[in-house]
C-alpha cells in the first residue's frame, strides 16, 4: 500500500476512505479467493455492513464475482468471492531484437492462449500492424470472452511512462518512438500500456507473490537476461522509476571501461558481458556483433543450443558459460551493495542451466559483497517457461485496478 505524504497531502474526503477500502478489499479477496463476505470482514476487521456496501461496488464495477456456496452448520449458506478474471482478455506482448512473442491472458495473467511468435522487423509502423492484427486474431478465436481489455507489451530499452515513448532500445535501433498510436491504430484498443522489461518482470515477480510480498523487508529486484540485460527494482511495494522515469538501466553500467563494445555504443558495459549475445560471441570466439533479424548465428545455433552443449560437457560451451556467470555474479554484487534487496530473480534462458552456474555467480557475488550479512541475498531463478516478460507485460494492464489510490 502507498503511504501517505503528510508533507504534500491536502484534505482527505469521505471518498479517501471509500478508495483505499475497495483497494484493501479488492486485494484480498485475490489473495485469498474464494472468500466469504463475512471472512472478508474479519479480515479487514470491519462490519459486515461496511463490507457489503464495498462488494456490492466491486460487482458493480465488475472486477469480482460470486462464485460457489460454502457449507454451514447452520443459517444461511456463504457465497464465495473471486475475482472476475476471465471475461476480458489482456494482451501480452514481448518484443525481442529478432522475435516477438504474444499471448492472451486473463486479468489475473493466466494465460488463455499458447505463446504465437513472430519476427521482430525494424520498423515500428509496420511491427505494430503486424503485432496489433495477430492480437485481434487470438481474440476472435476465443469467442468465450468479451473482447480486449489492453494491451501489454514490453520492450528492451528505456520507456517514458507518460508518454509510452521508448526513448532508447539499443537492440532495436529505436530513438523515440511512439509505438503507442500506431497499436491503437491497428487493434482500436485504447489501453496501451509499455515498459522495459526488467521493470515488467519485478511487477509481475511481486503480483504473483500475493502475501509473500508484505513479508519483505527490502527491494525486490529482477534481473532479466535475453539479448539484453534489464532490471527492474520494486521498494516498498512500488516499482522504481526516478525523475525521468529511466531508471534501473544497470545493464549499461560499466564493469571495464575498455571492454567489449556494448549494443548501445559504450564499452564495457555488464550487458556486453553477460547477455546471450556475449555469451554466444565468447563460444564462436569473436567480439559481440549487432543482432538483428535474419543474423545467420541465430538462426543456426541459439543460447539454448549454447546450454545443451555446456551440459554435455563441451569444453568450449561450458567456458563461454562460466564466464558469462562470473560476471554475471560481479553485477549482481554490485545490486546487492546498492539496494540490499529482500531477493533477486533472474530471468531468461540461461535459468535452463542455473545448477551449472549457481556456484560461480554466488562465489563472485560473494567476493564482491562489502559486507558478508548480504552475500547470502536470495537468489531466485525464474524459469523461461513461465514467460516472465509475458506475465509482466500483461501486469502493466490489470495491476492498477489493484492498486493503492492516490493519496499522497
């Protein structure tokens, strides 16, 4: 829950408590659906009457439903509460330098739909018309919900929120580009919600922890590995985004100045070490090239080929791993220093061989922590077939129902 400002905070109204009330409500009975209405009260420690008013709001608006009846010794029957999660779809977008994957979700963010890929093409204009005719697709072949109700897509580079402009992705070779218009264009969608991927994935990270959450006493941070590096990093319940809405671009802080040369100009930087891209240059023995669609390595040998062979025990496999875990460790020691997070998650395909590389990334993390209390920060890897960056694209849509009003 936001807190209050009591700094910049005016005047509260009886539509201040209203607001927060429907929040704390609305979130628990995700946290604990199904729920009775008289649970539901004792767990905010209300009356039954002030909880019926706010259900009875929440089914107006449409965001819960009533569901089955509980059994009672005696008097009447509970009818249980759950979030009405299935009637509109969301769409989940994860575009990548050479493909971009889809997927409908419900409003919690199960998937109703399998992931449909495409092949990510340079020109914004013409990738949202392909991206916005795929979406409107999926949704007519699932007739049983009622339309769309917006659309998610991350993306790898820096996004100004308020504006959904992607100021800068270096693996796409986009500068300002409002990818916003031309979706809404393409699909009449209105809600066109975009970000960066390390950002998406914590959010989705701490939406699926539902209680876990309040249990933290540090940031959450996520760390997302692809042909990029993203992270996004969570304080307090809320995403951190700074004054211009960049922050979190640690893939583009320097581990040597002279390193390899980076996808976004500089050298040196820790995504020039330990995206798949460095990982795969260090295999085939030749600095990281620019990756774009059709690039002939891609096509023919992937990371995940890369990990197969480093399991098998080939030598050169598993040295280009071992050192993309190395540094990766080097980085994540620098996070930990910085932030003191609860926990980390890591992202992307290189989890298939976490059991490899776990005690390289902890051994350099460990040599790195300033102090040992937060070397043993919990590490937790996130499996590719959970599709972080899908579940994240589709929170941008159905989390702010959820959340805190604006008070302060």
């Amino acid at each position: 829950m936001r807190r209050i400002n009591p700094v910049r905070f005016t005047v509260a109204t009886r539509g201040t408590s209203r607001e927060i009330n429907r929040s704390i409500a609305l979130n628990l009975v995700r946290a604990k659906q199904p729920i009775s209405r008289a649970d539901l009260a004792r767990a905010m420690g209300v009356r039954r009457g002030a909880v019926t008013l706010i259900v009875n709001d929440l089914l107006r608006d449409r965001l819960i439903v009533e569901g089955a009846y509980g059994q009672t010794a005696r008097g009447r029957r509970p009818q249980f509460l759950y979030i009405d999660s299935r009637r509109r779809a969301i769409a989940a977008v994860d575009i990548r330098a050479t493909q971009t994957f889809i997927m409908l979700t419900d409003r919690v963010g199960q998937g109703l739909t399998g992931v449909v890929s495409l092949q990510t093409v340079r020109d914004p204009q013409k990738l949202a018309a392909t991206i916005g005719s795929r979406v409107l697709a999926l949704v007519a072949d699932h007739p049983d919900v009622e339309g769309c109700e917006g659309i998610g897509v991350v993306v790898p580079g820096m996004i100004e929120r308020s504006t959904t402009t992607v100021l800068h992705a270096p693996t796409l070779g986009w500068r300002n580009v409002n990818l916003r218009e031309p979706l809404v264009a393409a699909t009449g969608i209105d809600d066109v919600q975009i970000e960066s991927a390390g950002r998406a994935c914590v959010l989705a990270q701490a939406w699926g922890m539902r209680d876990d959450l309040s249990a933290t006493t540090g940031p959450l941070v996520f760390v997302s590995v692809s042909d990029g590096l993203g992270v996004g990093v969570m304080v307090r319940g809320q995403v951190l985004r700074g004054r211009h809405n960049i922050a979190g671009e640690f893939g583009h802080v320097p581990l040597s100045l002279d390193g390899p040369r980076c996808s976004c100009g500089a050298n040196g930087c820790w995504e020039a070490y330990v995206s798949n891209r460095a990982t795969l240059a260090r295999y085939f023995g030749r600095p990281t090239e620019p990756l774009g669609p059709g690039t002939p390595d891609q096509k023919a040998f992937t990371i995940d080929d890369l990990l197969i062979r480093a399991r098998a025990r080939d030598p050169r496999a598993a040295a280009a791993l071992e050192s993309t875990a190395r540094y990766l460790g080097l980085g994540l020691a620098s996070l930990v220093n910085a932030f003191d997070p609860s926990r980390i998650y890591i992202g992307g395909e290189i989890t298939a061989a976490w059991d490899l590389i776990e005690p390289t990334v902890r051994s350099a993390l460990v040599e790195r922590a300033l102090i040992p209390a937060i070397a043993d920060t919990e590490i937790h890897p996130v499996n590719a077939g959970e599709h972080p960056r899908l579940q994240g694209a589709a929170a941008l849509v159905f989390a702010p129902a959820f959340a805190a009003p604006e008070v302060a």
